[in-house]
C-alpha cells in the first residue's frame, strides 16, 4: 500500500514541506490530492470542500496547481506558450471574442499574456519568454514548469521536487522564490523535496513519510533530530 492512513492538515498561507526517503509514498500522495490517482478510503477536503472525486480538470479552477517530479513542457514550443496553458481556465473558449477583444474587459488572450509576462518576469525568466524549450537549461525548464502552474495565482500549489537537477545557485534562488510566492502571492505551498537543505530552510512545517505512513510531523529542525526520522534515512538507530 503506497499510502496508508495518512492525515495532514495543510494550514493557510504557510510552506508545508513533505520529505521521506525513496518509496515513502511522497508523489503518490500528491498525485491523490491533485487527483491523478484515486483514494480507496479517506477523503480529500480543500476549503472545506470534498473533493476527493473531483476529476482533475475540475480541480484546477479551484485554485489547485502542481508541478511535476519529471518536467512536462511542450519543447517545440515557447516558455510563453508553455506558461499560458497555465490559464486553460481562464482563456474564453469564443474565438471571436479573443481575437477581436469583444466586451467591457477586452481579450481574455491579452489579460492571460500580461499575466504570464508578470510571472515569468517574477520568476525573473522574463528574458525568455520567447525561446522554445528545446535550447534551454534544466533550471530554465524547472522555473518554466514553475510559472506555469503560479500564473493562475492558485491557493494551493503542490511542488513535487522542484530542486532536482538544479546547482546550489539555482537553488538559493528557488529557496527566495518560494518564501516570496507565499509572502507576497498569497499562496499556500505544500513542497515535496529531496533536499533536505532547501525545505528546511523554506518549511513552516515538515511532514516525514515512510513506507506510506507519518512518522514525524512539526517544526523541521525538531523533525529532523527525531531518531524515527534518522532510522528512516539512514537505517540505523542512533546508538549504532
């Protein structure tokens, strides 16, 4: 059972970090609270809301958005292009009205640029809004996938390992960013992360798993001295 028993409550505008060693159960647990997979027991509430099968697509525009363990861009296509699939629920499906900007609040295709623009250059990635993916670095692909799933400035924002890859400069600059979306977008973050570094040093709360289960829950520095949490990792008691 990948999953079993699991019980976390994620608090408003807080960094709630995820960590566990190989196979604890990290992105399955994600892939059930963004809906990718199905729960057999338990639910699944955001705001207040049962969602538990709630299919994904509907999840969305809730305020619920995610990245990806492995990025999942379009290579063919721009960083621009790529970040405004982020706004799939945003953009009017009336052809005639995008095109030609029709009603009071003009092209919802223009308003869905300006805010991908404004994330991109948050992200500071405003540079290459118009480079295709293909020639760009696994930190330039990490950061896209990033505004891709902020430009719809979600509630909720699920990052599944969004260090991998990433030399320690590219990850002091996600460290900033990611106290920056919760201070300043309002968002609140749940951060699954092997490194360890990083989500001790973004988390208001770490949340250990293993084998599927918590072992360990609270202020990440206490969390990290638990001898649960060492035998989980390094498999062995503190005494050996």
């Amino acid at each position: 059972m990948a999953v079993n028993d699991v019980s976390m409550h994620i608090d408003r505008g807080r960094i709630h970090g995820l960590i566990g060693p190989n196979g604890a159960g990290k992105s399955t647990l994600f892939n059930a609270m963004s809906g990718l997979v199905p729960i057999s027991q338990g639910s699944i509430c955001f705001e207040g809301v049962d969602v538990t099968h709630l299919p994904v697509h509907l999840r969305a525009p809730r305020g619920i958005r995610r990245t990806f363990q492995h990025v999942q861009l379009m290579e063919d296509r721009t960083v621009l292009e790529n970040v405004l699939v982020g706004m799939h629920s945003s953009i009017s499906t009336n052809p005639f009205k995008s095109v030609f900007g029709l009603g009071a609040e003009g092209s919802p295709d223009k308003a869905a640029r300006e805010a991908a623009r404004e994330v991109l250059q948050f992200l500071g990635i405003g540079h290459i809004a118009l480079t295709e993916m293909g020639g760009l670095t696994i930190a330039e692909h990490r950061f896209a996938e990033l505004a891709r799933a902020l430009v719809a400035r979600p509630r909720l924002l699920l990052l599944d390992e969004p260090a991998a890859g990433l030399s320690l400069r590219s990850t002091e600059a996600l460290d900033a960013l990611l106290v920056r979306i919760r201070d300043e977008w309002g968002a609140t973050i749940v951060l699954v992360e092997h490194r360890i570094d990083l989500v001790l040093n973004v988390s208001d709360v770490v949340t250990v798993l293993d084998n599927g289960s918590i072992i360990a829950s609270g202020r990440g520095q206490d969390v990290i001295e638990d001898s649960g949490v060492k035998r989980a990792y390094l498999g062995v008691d503190e005494e050996e």
